[in-house]
C-alpha cells in the first residue's frame, strides 16, 4: 500500500510516520503532485497558523490538487481545519472540502484546549472498533462549528465536530498519532477505508 503524507512544511509529521511504522506501513513525505495523487491513502497533517499554512499550499498549487483526489484523504488537525470553508485563524479562505467555518473558542475556557478529551456521536468506518466517549490527545484554538457533515463530537466549553466526512475526504480535529491505542485502531481503519 502506498501511504503519502503531504509535505507543505506543517509540524508533527515525524510522529505520523512512526505511527503508520508501528501499524506495519511506511509512509513517503511529499509535495509532489503525481506522487499525491498515485497513493492509495493520503494524510493531510497539520500543526502551526492557518494562513501561513495555506500560503504554503498554495506555493506549490497543492491547494488546487487536493480537493481534486479520488482516494481516501484524512485531515488531521490543522489540515481538516485548512480543509473547512474558512477560517477565523488570520481570516483564511479554506479549501471548501467541508462545508464548514472553524471559529476561535471564546475566552470562557482555556485555550488553547491542550490534553485528553472525549469523542463521542460516532458515525463511520473511520471509528470501528472505537466506544463511545473514548479519549483522543487535542492540541487546538480553534473548532468547527457542529454541522452535517460531523462523524464525531467533543464538549469543551461548548459541543463542537471533533472529526467530519464528505465523500472520500476525512477530518480529525484530535492527533490519533498521539492518542494510544484507540488513535492507532482509527489510523488503522483509516488505512482499511475502500
């Protein structure tokens, strides 16, 4: 299987690799367009600022390829945020794979939200094997407004979409390389999806 992590200079991505090792697969790192779009599966990671991020996929017109893929696509973090309509971080224009906003948390709680919280309302294959009210690692400013295409939901201060579907596409606000056990079984079934 051919596993492709999208290079655009976002953090976190040592983690991820190591993670899909321990699952038995290796995952190749690249921005290059014919590479993206020949994988069987692509990540699209995520850590750092929400325009900068963008700048940088449109640097290399990855902005333009990725809504375009056909195959299994998992967003995490930053990258299913950068794949919403829009963005309240540095006021950004999203890839509009999502028909969502992602909005800042209101100074009522802590932010960002750093540490173990709760998913729950699973819907998807993306959750097999997962119960209800399991804990993922989050690291975040900012969420995505509950909406249609929500397949997981977290409280923090308010209850909002902690991962989302559309088509081929997936999101996850949480970092399942950094959750366990749980977050190794979706990162798995991620790699099982058809």
């Amino acid at each position: 299987m051919k596993i492709v992590i999208i290079n655009y200079g976002a953090g976190n991505i040592q983690s991820i690799k190591f993670a899909i090792k321990r699952l038995g697969f290796e995952a190749v790192l690249t921005d290059n367009e014919e590479e993206i779009r020949n994988a069987d599966k692509v990540i699209f990671p995520g850590v750092g600022e929400a325009s900068s991020a963008m700048g940088m996929l449109k640097s290399t017109g990855l902005d333009k390829v990725i809504p375009t893929l056909k195959q299994p696509v998992l967003g995490i973090c930053l990258g299913m945020q950068l794949m919403c309509a829009y963005c309240e971080e540095g006021n950004t224009k999203g890839l509009a794979i999502f028909d969502c906003d992602v909005l800042k948390f209101d100074a009522s709680e802590k932010v960002p939200q750093i540490g173990w919280n709760q998913i729950e309302n699973l819907k998807s294959d993306l959750f097999k094997g997962i119960k209800e009210k399991e804990y993922m690692y989050l690291v975040h400013s900012f969420y995505v407004a509950l909406n249609n295409e929500a397949i997981a939901t977290t409280n923090y201060g308010l209850k909002y979409a902690s991962a989302l579907k559309e088509k081929n596409f997936y999101g996850v606000q949480f970092h399942p390389e950094k959750s366990s056990k749980a977050g190794a079984q979706i990162l798995k079934n991620f790699l099982e999806l058809m």
